[in-house]
C-alpha cells in the first residue's frame, strides 16, 4: 500500500481536492480548482476517462439520431420534386465514423486538459471510503493508495437503472450503452420506456430501417405537459411504430434465437430488446455509510445549490446528485463546487433551466408548465400555437408541434416554455433567456425576430395573448 496525503510536497501551501470521476462534473471542477491555484487528484475507475457524456451519451447519441434523420430525409420529405429513396444503411461504417468522433472529443476535451495541466494528476482506480477523511483507492494490480485530501468532491455519474421484470437478467439485452455502438440492425427492436433515451433511440432504429414497438409503463415523457406526450405518439405512430401505452411485460425470456415479452398485450417476439428506463447514480460503491453524507431513496447525493452534502468538506456534482442529469447541469456544478471548495460561495440557480429531448420534432422546455405553476399556487394563463401559424414551418412543409408558453397573469412575466417542433432546441434557449432576464409576454412580443425563422414562433405565440395572429401580415410586430 503506497500513501498520498496533503502537505507532502513542494507545494504543501496548496489546498488538495481530490475528485472521484472524469466526467463532465469532474473536468469542470478540476480545470477551475486548479486556476485559483489548487492541487487537484482525479480518480477514476473505468477504462477511459471523459464520463457518459461523450464516450457513451449525448456525442454518439446525436451522431446516431443525425444519421437516421438524413436517412429519414431520403425516404420521407415533402419536397414533389426530389424524388424518394430508400437509403442503403452501412451501420458498420456509421459506427465507425460515430466512434472516431467520440476518441477525437475525448483527447481534445479530456485526455489533452490532463496531460497540458501540471496541477492536475490521474489515479487509476475504484475509490471508497474509510471514513468522512480518507479515501481508499484500489487499483487494477491490488495495489491501494491512501487519500486525505483537504476537499472531495464526488463526480461518480449514473448508469442504466433496470426494471424489475421476471427473467430480464437472464438475457442479452441492450442498454443505450450497446445499442449505440451495436453495428447490426435489429430486424424488430422493442424498446422498454418512454422518457427520453427511450425515444430518440426508439426514432433511430425505426428511421434507419428496424421494425420498433415501444411499451411504456404510462405515457410518452410523462413528466412533462400531457399534450407533447400525445402529440409525439402520434408522429411516432405515422412513422410505423407500434406504441403500446400503459404496458410493461409481466416477463421476459430469450430462447437462443430473440427474445419473448409476454403482457396484457399478449406476446411478443422480437430479435433486439432495449432497456431504456432511466439511470440510478454511482454511489453504491463509495461506503458513504462511512461519511455522513446522505442519499435520497435512489441513491443520489442530497446536494443543496452550493453542491455542498450533508458533510461540511465533502461536495458533489452531476448525475450521482439529486440535480437533474444534463450534462449542461453538470458541468455548472462542478464549476461552481471548485469555486466554493476554494473559497468562494457560487449557488447554482436551475430555475430557468432549458431541457431538450432529441426527438423529430424536438422537445424543449423550460421554466414551469401550466400544471406545475398551478401546483405551486400561481394564478396563471397560457396560450398554445400550432405550427401552421409559424411561416418557416409552413416553408419547411413540416407543422407537426406547438409553442405553448405560460404567464403569471399578475405581472404578466414569463413563467415557462413548452416546445414541440423541428427546431425545439434552438427555439427553447431564447425562451430560457426570457424568463432569466424576467421577461413579460408583452416584451417578448415586441422583441424583433428574423423572417422566416423557427424562433420567431415565439414573438407569434407571444401576440397571441393579445391578438389573433392569423390576422396579421408577414413579419407583423
């Protein structure tokens, strides 16, 4: 056993914080400790560093979803005079291409930060710990190093939380971790959920040529306001998805050659099945039994806006916290937990927080939806716009989705923003601006938008209150 502790080197003066994981969360943290001059220890246990995010996440995920929407294109536009075609898929080659892309943003974004920063130092290994002070860090070949550094902070991440369905266990099937990188098509993929991963996954097999049947425990982003949920089964649907609401298997079964889902449905046979039903955070491996640092029901790490846990030196980021798991969020954590780890006092605010499902079309929200701003006693109004109102959808051929946006009636600001539309992800930060700065609807109304944009369906979805937009000319302010 070899030991590491603060205040046995050259630069003793230094405040040391050791950081258990690579991800997001943890280079954020890593890379401000180390500018106000701090020595930073990152431990990771995996065989690559960079998290979920780019290595097994958000990068080869919207890669993957880019490809099956140009496929897509090929076979499905509104465009009379561009003839269709179905696309011949090489999904060896798009692997291929998908995963050289992660190992260029993982040394540009990682490995390059680590080996240009000289405060900065990698252990490999699984980290625990002894007790509230003292890490124990086990690595590949039995050895352990011994940890007390001065701050922790704690950036273990989450993976693929399974549903308790009898005889799951017991077959090969997909996680996203698989699915992503996975070079056959399947012939019929089922896909278990219906949150976020789920779908875009679900929408990208099914556009690049498998057969896909969704079950959901109950409806399509369930959490979010009921009307995207309907409206995305039913593009689903028209794509050639089975969707089976409200249905779970009651067991699941591989004979060596697919897999049998039996439900309320009846059975279903297919070759590929994909679980895809939330993650749970990494903290089961970390003895926090041996810290005082408290867990929710789910294992995540009660952080309060400072990322401060239960235990004043010990802090916490990313998806192992009780914080939402975006990898945006994440990253203004880590941030801000090295900024109060060495001195500062940072919180972070995710009251005009924007989220992004990946679908086609894109879901964007921001802010609170009507049901929740009435949950909390709000007096408050809102409007929806179909997209035939939006010029540049009419241009695109493609009005499938809605802005909704919702005001408190008293001071007439902006409370929150609920997107379905092609361009969900661009349109929704303009939102998240609006209600940062305080924005009311009359404001936003009168703010100047470029013709023909997907954006200006906000400023249109805004003079709704007001007017009635159909009986504006273009460009109408």
């Amino acid at each position: 056993m070899s030991d590491c502790c603060a205040g046995e080197s050259s630069d003793a003066a230094k405040i040391h914080i050791a950081i258990v994981g690579t991800g997001s969360a943890a280079f954020a943290a890593a890379i401000r400790a180390a500018q106000a001059d701090a020595r930073v220890t990152l431990i990771e246990g995996g065989e690559v560093i960079g998290g979920t995010c780019v290595n097994v996440g958000c990068v080869p995920s919207k890669i993957m979803i880019r490809s099956a929407h140009i496929a897509h294109l090929q076979s499905s536009h509104a465009f009379s005079g561009i003839p269709l075609s179905r696309p011949q898929i090489n999904r060896t080659a798009l692997v291929d291409q998908q995963q050289a892309r992660v190992k260029a943003l993982r040394h540009a974004k990682y490995e390059s930060i680590l080996e240009n920063n000289p405060a900065t130092e990698l252990i490999r290994g699984w980290a625990s710990f002894d007790d509230a002070h003292t890490l124990i860090v086990k690595q590949a070949d039995g050895n352990q190093k011994r940890l007390m550094p001065d701050r922790i902070l704690l950036a273990t991440g989450a993976q693929p939380a399974l549903p308790d369905i009898p005889g799951l266990k017991n077959t090969p099937f997909w996680t996203s971790t698989e699915a992503l990188v996975a070079e056959a098509l399947p012939e019929h993929l089922v896909v278990i959920g219906a949150s976020v991963v789920a779908l875009e996954l679900a929408q990208a097999f099914l556009r690049l040529g498998s057969k896909v049947t969704i079950m959901a425990r109950s409806t399509f982003l369930s959490k979010e306001d009921p009307a995207i949920g309907e409206a995305l089964v039913k593009v689903f649907e028209a794509e050639g998805a089975q969707v089976l609401l409200h249905t779970l298997p009651d067991a699941v079964s591989h004979d060596g050659k697919g897999f049998i889902l039996s439900s309320n449905t009846g059975e279903i046979r297919c070759d590929q099945l994909l679980i895809a039903t939330g993650r749970k955070p990494n903290t089961a491996q970390l003895k926090l039994d041996n810290t005082g640092v408290k867990t929710d029901k789910n294992g995540a790490i009660v952080v309060d806006e400072y990322m401060r846990t239960a235990v004043e030196h010990i802090y916490a980021a990313g998806d192992c916290t009780n914080q939402p798991q975006y990898v945006y969020v994440a990253a203004a954590a880590g941030t801000r937990a090295a900024i109060n780890m060495t001195g500062g006092k940072a919180a972070l605010d995710l009251s005009a927080m924007p989220a992004v499902v990946f679908t086609d079309p894109q879901v964007g929200t921001v802010g609170l939806s009507e049901a929740e701003a009435v949950e909390r006693g709000m007096d408050v109004e809102s409007r929806t716009l179909t997209l035939e109102n939006v010029p540049r959808a009419l241009a695109n051929f493609d009005t499938r989705g809605f802005i909704k946006l919702v005001v408190e009636k008293s001071t007439g600001r902006l409370s929150g923003a609920q997107v379905l539309a092609a361009e969900g992800g661009e349109i929704i930060q303009t939102a998240a601006i609006a209600i940062r700065n305080q924005m009311t609807i009359q404001e936003l109304a009168e703010q100047l938008f470029p013709y023909l944009t997907m954006v200006e369906g906000l400023k249109l979805c805004a003079q709704t209150f007001t007017k009635d937009v159909k009986q504006l000319s273009c460009c109408a302010g």
